[in-house]
C-alpha cells in the first residue's frame, strides 16, 4: 500500500504556522510527535474507531483523541446527552443541576472523593489541587513525580536546574516566564523509589505541602511502593495527590487508587471521564476540599453544563457496559499479538504499559531509536493505522480493528528488520525524523 497522499494537510499546516504559535494547541498534535510528513496534521471527523483526515484518507484510530475517547468518536448516548443539554442552554446566570448530578456521580465512582470541583482540563485540574494542598498546610513546596501539565507550579522545577524535567516531561524545555521567585518549590522524586521520596521529604520537612504523582503509566508500581508514598505522606503530615487524568476510568472506573487499594487525599481525572468533551475535576478529602470553599478558584465555563452532561453520560454508559472488561481485553490481545510478531522477526520490541494505555519500545542501540520509531510510525500510516508511541483502546474498538493494527504491526516490524539488519533506518524512511518522546515519568 502506498503512503498516504497527505498534501492538502500539510498545507493547511504551513498556514497554521504563520498564525498559531507552534502551529497546534495541543504539544502531543505537532507533526514532529509523529513521523512527520506522513502522519496527517488534520483530521475532519471520527465514527467510532474511524478517523478521516482533510485529504479523505481512512484511518483505524488507536492515538483517540490523544486519551481522551475511551468509547468511541462521536458516541451516541454521549453525542445526544450533549445535544439535549446544548438545545436548553450551556450557560446559565445560577447553577445547572447537571453538576450536582456528576459530583454525586464522581463521589459514588471515586475512592478519595468526598467532595468534587469541576474544570475544564487535567493540567488546570492539578494547578487546582495543588493549589488546595498548598492552602490547607499553609506550605509551599511540592514534591512531585511525572508528567502534570504546562503551570507554573511545575515548570518551576526546572528553575534551579534545567534538567530537572528531563526525564519526566522533556529535555531542553524552554521555561521563560515562570518567576523565578518559584525557584525550589517543585522537587522531584523516582518513580518506584521510595528513598528518593524519603530523601526530598527529609530535606524539607516541615516545608512540603503535596505529594503529586501518577500512580501507574508506562510501568507499574513495584509492590510497596504506593503504600510506601501513602505512609510518608501521613508520617510527614503532606497532602498525597494522585493524577489520574491518563488513569482515571481507564485502570479501572476509579482509576489507579480503586486497582492498586492506595487512596490518595486528593485525585484529579480528566481525559476519558468525557469521552472528549471538555471537562475534569478535582476530588478528595471532605477535611482537605473543604478549604477550596473560602480560596478564590473559579471560572464561568467550570459550570459548562454540556460538558457535564458529556461526563454523566460517559461515566454512566462506562458503567452500565462493563467497558472496562471489553477495553482490558482489547488492549492484551494488542500487546500479546505484537510480542508475538516482535519475536518472529527477531527485533526487540515490545507493548509497554497496562493493556488500556500501551507504548511501543524498540531496544535497539540509542543512534538508531528515533530513526527506527519514526519508520514504525511511517509504515503503520501506509496501512492506515492512527497510532504513535502511545496506542490508546476504546470501547468500540473489536477484534478485528486490533487484527488490523497487528497486521500493521507485522509489515512494519518487517521493514524495521531490514532496517536494522543494514544498520541504516533513514534508508527507508520517507517521513522525516520525529523529534523526542515526551518521558512522562514513571520509570
């Protein structure tokens, strides 16, 4: 199958660049995330496990939204929930009982909630939670661990030094703007290392105000580690927060704290709880939640009441189709087929990560890596296959769909042999070479 002729895309793309700064909103939607020049910069519209993009190419979508459609584009019980609220009004002078509806519905999901505040997107969810943590413990510093978002909270990690983030978000990430009076306040931690978590508590007892970290990514936790996090927030008297915007209603409906039985004082979820529509929320601690009360956080669109319904509808139909069980199973047919196929080609390559969320890695010697992603990359679009270095599993997803990509799968990893065989990848490639994955550490 030929490469996909993507011209009117990659068009449209150099128009973006002269008017939207970085050409995207989003950083994870640039073409260099991808295998640029072969991977569509624009798609017009999705149908379930469908996507098309501007030139009329059919995709199978495994990157869905970039996580956020956990049941399938343009689902019907979620489209028409969104619909009927948007032909009454979004955006009301008072309250709309929708988000009495979906605290309810978040505390009765939830281990950690208690009591729920709405946004409209992960990172902000985090700003907020660190924010409450912060004003509870009258402290300010905040130790962290992988990937939460673009605030100025986080990004101040890399104040004291440049390379604090490396591992967790990017290398050579460009911070102008974050004051420089933050410097300090944001300490990392190890995944999985909870002596490095002791240490930096250690160093600044007294001073910490929140443990932020997602709880499971591309690896799992070792076992202890989460209770080990639990028990040195309690013994240093610091707010624990679990991001579980990639986790929540993925792991599990309760995400990450419901799987691995560690309850967090406070949780933020985004992403899949909507299936694409705009809306995340904070949870937590009735004792610690409370206080958001009398901080000033707040914001007309907070109360959106489409994208509560979106949230309500998501999380109900979730529920009610046990899709979590049909999504797990999707995801470990994917990456048992790619072991498999990895392993008759003779390449070290494997599907990292919890069968929801999976990550191809290729363990072949560093100067060739990026060169050999971005040619798996370029062959799965030949087949049609939407997927990057994150592959994302929906509720409509099949069998076939996941046959589909491991038939991709296959052909490429041919192409990624020969490549090695010969030492040379550009040989192959037609895209040009994609630019660094973003960590986002829990490794």
């Amino acid at each position: 199958m030929d490469l996909p002729d993507i011209s009117q895309s990659l068009a449209l793309y150099e128009r973006a660049l002269q008017i939207i700064p970085g050409g995207t909103q989003l950083f994870s939607r640039r073409p260099e995330r991808f295998a640029p020049g072969v991977c569509p910069p624009y798609v017009t519209h999705g149908l379930g496990t469908r996507v098309w993009d501007l030139d009329g190419n059919e995709y199978i979508d495994f990157l869905c939204g970039v996580g956020p459609v956990i049941l399938g584009h343009a689902y019907p019980r979620v489209t028409e929930a969104v619909i009927a609220q948007l032909r009454k009004g979004s955006a009301f002078p008072v309250n709309h009982p929708v988000e009495v509806e979906l605290a309810e519905l978040l505390i009765d999901t939830v281990p950690c909630a208690e009591m729920v505040r709405l946004c409209k997107a992960g990172g902000t969810a985090d700003e907020i939670a660190v924010r409450i943590a912060r004003g509870h413990t009258g402290r300010d510093r905040v130790v962290f661990c992988g990937y939460h978002g673009w605030h100025d909270w986080y990004l101040a990690a890399n104040l004291a030094d440049d390379a604090t983030l490396d591992g967790h978000l990017l290398p050579g990430l460009d911070i102008r703007g974050v004051p420089q009076g933050l410097r300090g306040t944001a300490i990392p931690f190890r995944y999985n290392d909870l002596e490095s978590l002791r240490a930096a508590l250690q160093a600044h007892r007294g001073e910490v105000a929140a443990i932020i970290m997602e709880a499971s990514r591309t690896d799992l936790p070792a076992p202890g580690f989460l209770e080990g996090v639990r028990t040195l927030a309690d013994e240093h008297d610091v707010v624990l927060i679990f991001d579980e915007v990639i986790t929540g209603f993925r792991l599990a409906m309760g995400g990450a704290q419901e799987r691995y039985g560690v309850v967090p004082d406070l949780a933020t979820f985004g992403k899949a709880m909507s299936n694409g529509h705009p809306i995340a929320a904070v949870c937590g601690k009735r004792e610690i939640m409370a206080d958001a009360a009398t901080m000033f956080i707040s914001s007309t669109y907070y109360s959106d009441a489409a994208g509560m319904a979106a949230a309500v509808a998501t999380i109900t139909e979730l529920r009610e189709r046990d899709a979590l069980t049909h999504i797990h199973a999707m995801g470990q047919m994917l990456i048992d087929g790619f072991a498999e196929r990895a392993r008759a080609h003779g390449v070290a390559a494997s599907m990292d990560g919890p069968p929801p969320v999976t990550h191809p890695h290729f363990d072949v010697p560093e100067e060739l890596r990026t060169d050999i992603m971005t040619l798996y990359l370029q062959e799965m679009y030949r087949a049609r296959i939407l997927a990057c270095t994150v592959n994302y599993i929906c509720y409509q997803h099949t069998p076939e769909d996941i046959a589909a990509f491991l038939a991709a799968a296959d052909d490429a990893l041919a192409v990624v042999r020969r490549a090695l065989d010969e030492g040379d990848a550009a040989r192959y490639l037609r895209a040009t070479t994609r630019g660094p994955d973003l960590p986002r550490l829990v490794r």
